[in-house]
C-alpha cells in the first residue's frame, strides 16, 4: 500500500513539474504568439478601392484597374493616352470618396499603432516569412531577391509592415510569392512616407502610404493602392482589387461593388 502511494505522488509531482515548464514557456514567450497572430487591419469604405489618393491620380500608356477609383480631397484623374482601362467606379472628390479617405486614416493609424512588432532588417529580399507582425526602423526593400510569404496551411494568416517614417521601394522585376495559402488581401504595409514598385514588378497586398504611391512601367499589384496625402501614379499597371477580410458595416458603399 505504501507503493502505491508513493508511486501516486511520484506521478502528480512530475504532472505538476511538466505543468509549471509550460506555463514559464507561455510566460516566457508572449510576444512571439502575440505577433504571430495578428487580426487583419479592417479598411472599412477605404476597402472598396483598387485605388484610392489624395491629391491626384495619374495613368500612362493604358494598363487596367479590376476596381474602384477614388480621389479626395483632390478631382483630377488623367486617365492618359491610351487611357486606363477601370472596371468599376470612379469616384473624385465626394462625398463617398472622402470618407474613405477618412477611413483610410483609422486603418493606416491602426496598423502603424500594432505594438510588439519583430525588428526586422530593411531588405526583404531572398527571405520567407511566416505570418506576424514585422517593424523597421529605417525602410524596406524588396531588392536582393524576392520575398516569400508563407501561411503554413492557414488561409486567414496575416502579415502587418510596419514603416513608421520611411519607403517601400521593390526594384525592377522582384516579386512577393504567396506560399501555402497566403492571400493578398490578408498583407498590409503601412508606409511612413512614400512607396515604389519597379518595373514589371509583382507585388501582393494593401499599400497604406502616408504620402505617395508610384508604380512603374509594366507592375503588378494584387491588392490596393491607398494613398492619404498625395498622388497614385501608374504606368501600364494591372491591379486587381483583392475581397475585403472583414465584414464592413458601411453598406452604402456596396454599391461600389
């Protein structure tokens, strides 16, 4: 009988150890869980919009738009010569469009505001990274390779950019691969200043710039362009406005849709 119950208390001690080891591992290691699984950034009526500015939109040499156009407080969109092709709304400077621009702001402040982000060297080329949320202090780039971005089998994974002050810049021909069902809708970049995408570059995701938006001759972007302060300018571009990853409770604007 004696046995027994030592051996009794010899088990319940171990399960106690093995149970206070995982909880100083959750204690320990908060911060990796808590970047890793970060909520989508919800743009709200800004959602809407392939491309969306504040003070201009400028196209060259055709190129096609699979979404929504907005402009405010700015109205002039050159369309140019061959003129950009838009499949679906254009909207400059109403009421709709400012308040996306409105909307642009939370969601830009939302995503700039995400606390614990992993400090993360400027250049992104040639890695693969799993969902989180990654911060640079200076800008990122997209220029010694292309950049990986792997869900590991979840389709709802998110990935936050942060640049607080600075650019996005992807040099000519470098492109972001979705890997094991990474969505472009669930990738966001929140841009300090201004952002670039070389020629026929392919990029994924939603630019949230503070200033300006260039895309260069021949780029790709399956996402959305959004610009708070300044100017969209294309070039021979091909957006796809990618579905929006929250429900939004603006309905007016489904008729954008």
């Amino acid at each position: 009988m004696k046995t027994m119950y030592a051996s009794i208390l010899v088990g319940n001690r171990a399960k106690w150890v093995l149970m206070g080891l995982v909880l100083a591992v959750v204690l320990l290691f908060p911060h990796q869980d808590a970047t890793a699984s970060q909520a989508p950034v919800n743009l709200r009526s800004a959602g809407y919009f392939a491309v969306l500015a504040g003070s201009t939109i400028t196209s060259t040499n055709g190129g096609t738009i699979n979404g929504n156009v907005g402009l405010s407080p700015g109205t002039a969109f050159d369309r140019g010569v061959p003129p950009v092709i838009v499949n679906g709304a254009i909207r400059l400077g109403d009421p709709i469009a400012a308040q996306a621009q409105l909307d642009l702001t939370t969601a830009f402040n939302d995503a700039a505001g995400r606390p614990s982000g992993i400090p993360t060297a400027g250049e992104l080329g040639g890695q693969t990274l799993t969902p989180g949320l990654y911060t640079s202090g200076s800008s990122f780039g997209i220029s010694s390779g292309d950049l990986t971005l792997d869900a590991q089998g979840n389709s709802n994974a998110v990935w936050i950019f942060q640049m607080p002050s600075s650019t996005l810049t992807v040099v000519t021909g470098r492109k972001v691969i979705l890997k094991n069902g990474a969505q472009a809708r669930n990738i966001f970049w929140q841009v300090g200043s201004s952002a670039t995408l070389g020629v026929n570059s392919v990029f994924k995701g939603n630019i949230l710039a503070f200033a300006s938006i260039t895309v260069m001759t021949g780029a790709r972007l399956d996402g959305r362009a959004l610009a708070r302060n300044a100017a969209v300018t294309l070039d021979a571009n091909t957006f796809t406005r990618q579905p929006l990853t929250a429900d939004q409770p603006w309905r007016l604007f489904l008729l954008l849709d």
